[in-house]
C-alpha cells in the first residue's frame, strides 16, 4: 500500500486481520492519521469499512495486527477502555437511545461530571436544532436531527479522535451540506476519520484517503490527487 | 404529562386507552355481578396480588431488557428469598418482631443479591452471546435450588410468620376485616415501583440501563463499563424478587411451589407488557392481577370453583399478543 510518510499519527493502524466468527473480514488493514485532519476510507460496500472503524474502537477487535492511539497500543482492550481514551464512536445507524430524551442521549455520554456544559456552547453552536428538541424523545426525531444528535454524542467528552461511519447515509441533500458544515467545523476542534460511501461528499470533506479493497487497504494519500486519478476511482470505487 | 403523552409512540398511546378500557369493564363487570362490597374486596385481592407478581416479573423484565437473559430463576430467587428470610426470623427468637421482620427482609434481600452476583459474573457472563445456553442455565439453577431448599429446609410448608405488631392490626374494607399486613404489601409494591421508576428515568445509572436496553454495545462505545451494569441490574432483579419471597411469608407463609407459581404470573405479565418495558411490567402486573382476581370471583360465583382464574390470564396474553404482538408496552422490532 502507498503511503505518503506522515510522520506524527494520531492514529496508526498496522495490518490488522478482523473476523466476525469464521468470517475473515479485514485481511491485512493499515491506515495511518495524521492530528487534525480529516481521513476519508473509501470502497465498496462490504469491503470493511465499517469493520474498520469497529476494530478501532474495540467493538470487534482484531485478531491480530497493530492499532496504536496517541503512541498507545489499544488493540485487544475493552471498548469501553478504548472510548475513555479519547475516540468517540458515530455508528453506521446512528444509534440513537430511542427512549432517551435528546438531553438524556447527550448526558449519558458525559465521562466527567459537567462535560455537557462545558462543550454546550460548541454542541449547540454547530447544531442549534439540538436545543429546541432537547427534551424530545430520541426515537422523535428524523433521520437528519438524528444523526446531528449521534455527533452531538460523540463531542461531550474530549474526544481527540472521532470515528464517524456513513454521515450522510439516506440524507436529504440540503441535510447532507448541513451536516458537511458540521464535520468540517468539528475538525478544528478534533480529528475525524470518516466512512463515506458517497464520493462527492467525501472528496469535498476529507484531506486524506485510505481505500479499501476485500478486506485490505489499497491505497491512501492525499484526497486531491485521488479526485484527479480517474484510473483509480473508476478501478476501487466505481464512480465514474 | 403533557410532554410524557407527546413523547409517547402512538402504539403506547393506543395502549394506554386499551388499559384505560379494559379496567373500566372489569370493574362495571364486578360491580354489576357480585355488588359494591365483593366488587371492593375484589379489586383490593386483585391489586395485591398484582403487586406481589410485579416484585417478581420487574426484575424478570429489567434483566431480559438490559441482559437479553430470560432468567427461569427468578421463582427461585424468590422461594430462596422467602425460605432464607423465614428461617432468619425463626432463628432470631429472642429479638423482638420488628428486629426479626426487619432481618429476615434483610437477610433474605442480601442472600439473594450476593448469590445474582456470584450467578452473573461467573455462569452468565461467559453465555452472553450464547441465549439458548442461558435459557439451559437459568432453568438448570432453578431446579437446582428448588432441590436444595427442600433439602435444607425440608418438604413441609412453613407457616405464615407474625408481622410486626404495627403491621398486625386489622381494617374493614368494604364489610370484611382484612389484616393491615395486606396493605403494606400493596404499599411495599408501590414503593418499590415508583422507586425503580425514580432510578430508570431520573439518575444517572438508570439512563445508562435504559439505553443498554436497546443498544448495550453502544453504551460500550460511549466508555461505560456495561458489564459492570449488567452485573448491578441482575442483582437488582433477583433482590426484588427475593423482597417479594419474604413479603409473603407472613401473609401466606412459604412452599416449594411458591417460586414456580409466580414465576409463571411473572412471565405472563412480562409478555403482556411488552419484553423489557419497565413500564410495560408495572401496568400489566396491575391488570393481571385485576384479571385473576374477577376471573376468581366470577368462577366461584357462577361454577362454585376457581375454574377461570389461571385460564383467565392465559386468555388475557393471548388477546394481548394478538392486538400488540409486541405486548402493550413493547417495542416493534424493525
């Protein structure tokens, strides 16, 4: 796999191999994060993406292979030890505590007491809709204040790492902007690594690239030289 | 409640009105059948009972809920929690019996409680991706138990023991004399159900379960321990049912069937419910208990035999699954 040599990681992944019972999922996964960037994982659906982002934050941990946060190895820790480490956890679905009220989903994210009040202003400044639903059952909401609320959630600790899967996944277009506002936004504040299956909005996003090809990393760089290479678009992501 | 009845989803809405009904009928049904005294004392038997099963069937509901185990030792807990606290109380003889009421609840909650815990972390723990293997356990441990009560304390039942005297005095309720002691259990069920309430909606730890109920592997995600949580919520539950072990025990004293009879109350309320819905389990330990109670009395008016009771709950799950497959208060899955 290419890599361009960035040299201070925040994150650095190192050939993991991931299975989810007999299924060898990743088969040799490395991507490297740089502090403060944006990192986009490209492919097609079912290439492990997702897998990815799960065996970073422990969710289905790798079997064998490298994850190193901030200098620490983590792989093979809890999931509950990874997250208080510093990596919030966007899922695919949102997952967003139906029964909650939105001012309970963002309260049970709390790792000190006062962690919501101290980033209300950041919250609320990248997603004021929040505010009004705030004593709205999660379950109330639409698929766009349910995603802003699942990146709400990850922002009330001090997150040094997001993982964000699919934001804009079954968006309405004018949510999708909004919600590319946001994450743009958010990444003065944190690093983001991002799933995102939609190419446009990824390539106007992020500033690095990791492709994802049957379960291994292909390629990785810099997102302006991916949006120039035809060759290589057209060849993992199928977008012509 | 303007903003819990806004909050609601619609099929909860629907089910509240269903409740709401069906209460109303049964108490025109008994009023108009078996007059304003049998209607009265009716409904008290009928809330107590209730009351009794919803000690039981809310740890049941909490533990599928947050664990996805249905535990077939909840009765146990409960026979164990019943026997435990009666010995306890005969043990303690010479202590007045307040002290010996008092330590036969505490005796019978903290056995209990520390046995939930030995059972979660070291039986269940190592099945959770493994449900058909819980199943297995949980009924396994309840024969189990069931066995070594009868050895410990032998086949015969025990008596009802003497509440304390504040609790042994008597009441007239609609023409008939009633022991005091039946209100505090209605009044222990209610207390318990507002205080569970209290924990699931207003602190901190509740919320953590409430979520854990739908997405345990989010909660995870967010850096809470949810085993730790798993572990709290199992011995919560059995130390509820074991509270209603030895409630019992001085209003009906203690049998080895006694475990086996709730747990079955228990799981019919759980389902009518809905799988997992604390509030879900409070209403329909009420209606079942409501239910049996009329379906009793209608039975022993007309047939001279308690015919209706057990069938008549069985009957009411049944209609209930078929209008909310998912139980009253129960979540559709998507």
């Amino acid at each position: 796999m290419k890599n361009d040599g960035a040299s201070s990681l925040i994150l650095d992944i190192q050939d993991i191999h991931t299975f989810i019972g007999e299924f060898h999922i990743l088969e040799g996964v490395s991507v490297q994060v740089p502090p403060g960037s944006i990192t986009v994982l490209l492919g097609r659906n079912g290439a492990g993406k997702t897998t990815t982002l799960r065996s970073i934050i422990g969710l289905t941990p790798p079997k064998t292979g490298q994850i190193m946060f901030q200098g620490q190895a983590i792989q093979g820790k809890p999931a509950h030890k990874i997250a208080r480490m510093g990596i919030g956890y966007v899922p695919e679905n949102r997952i967003i505590f139906r029964d909650l009220t939105v001012a309970q989903n963002l309260q049970i994210a709390e790792r000190r007491k006062g962690d919501l009040d101290r980033k209300a202003d950041l919250i609320f400044g990248l997603f004021p809709d929040l505010k009004r639903l705030y004593t709205l059952r999660g379950g109330n909401l639409s698929g766009g204040q349910q995603q802003m609320l699942a990146i709400a959630r990850a922002l009330v600790p001090d997150n040094s790492l997001l993982l964000i899967d699919e934001p804009s996944e079954g968006l309405a277009p004018v949510i999708i902007e909004q919600m590319m506002d946001a994450i743009r936004q958010l990444s003065a504040h944190t690093t983001v690594l991002l799933v995102e299956q939609n190419f446009q909005v990824a390539s106007q996003l992020a500033e690095r690239y990791v492709i994802i090809e049957e379960g291994m990393s292909v390629h990785a760089g810099l997102i302006t030289d991916l949006v120039q290479n035809n060759e290589l678009i057209t060849t993992y992501l199928g977008v012509a | 409640m303007q903003n819990y009845l806004a909050n609601l989803p619609p099929q909860h809405r629907r089910s509240w009105l269903l409740v709401v009904i069906y209460i109303a009928v049964l108490l025109v049904v008994s009023l108009a059948d078996f007059g304003l005294n049998t209607a009265g004392q009716t409904v008290f038997r009928g809330i107590l009972l209730g009351m009794l099963v919803f000690l039981v069937a809310s740890g049941l509901s909490l533990i599928f809920g947050l664990l996805d185990v249905l535990n077939f030792a909840q009765g146990a807990f409960l026979l164990i929690g019943a026997y435990v606290g009666n010995a306890t109380y005969d043990a303690l003889d010479a202590l007045s019996d307040e002290m010996r009421f008092l330590a036969a609840i505490l005796s019978a909650v903290g056995t209990v409680g520390v046995l939930g815990a030995i059972i979660e972390a070291g039986l269940i723990r190592p099945l959770y991706k493994r449900p058909i293997f819980q199943i297995v356990l949980t009924f396994g441990l309840a024969a189990i138990f069931l066995d070594l009560v009868e050895r410990v304390y032998g086949p015969d039942p025990k008596q009802p023991i003497d509440p304390p005297a504040l609790l042994n005095g008597k009441f007239t309720l609609f023409a008939q004399s009633l022991s005091t002691y039946r209100l505090f259990i209605i009044f222990l069920g209610l207390i318990m159900m507002v205080s569970v309430y209290i924990l699931l909606n207003r602190t901190r730890i509740g919320i953590i379960i409430r979520a854990g109920v739908q997405d345990a592997e989010m909660v995870q995600a967010l850096g809470i321990n949810v085993r730790r949580v798993f572990t709290l919520v199992f011995v919560l539950g059995a130390a509820l049912a074991a509270l209603g072990g030895i409630a019992i025990v001085p209003y009906q004293g203690a049998t080895l069937e006694m475990g086996n009879q709730f747990l079955i109350l228990a799981i019919v309320v759980v389902v009518i419910g809905g799988m997992g819905s604390y509030e879900g389990t409070a209403i329909a330990s009420i209606v079942v208990g409501l239910t049996r109670a009329v379906a009793e009395q209608l039975s022993l008016t007309h047939f001279d035999a308690p015919v209706l009771a057990e069938t008549s709950i069985l009957l009411l799950m049944i209609a209930v699954l078929l209008i909310q497959p998912s139980g009253l208060f129960g979540r559709e899955e998507a």
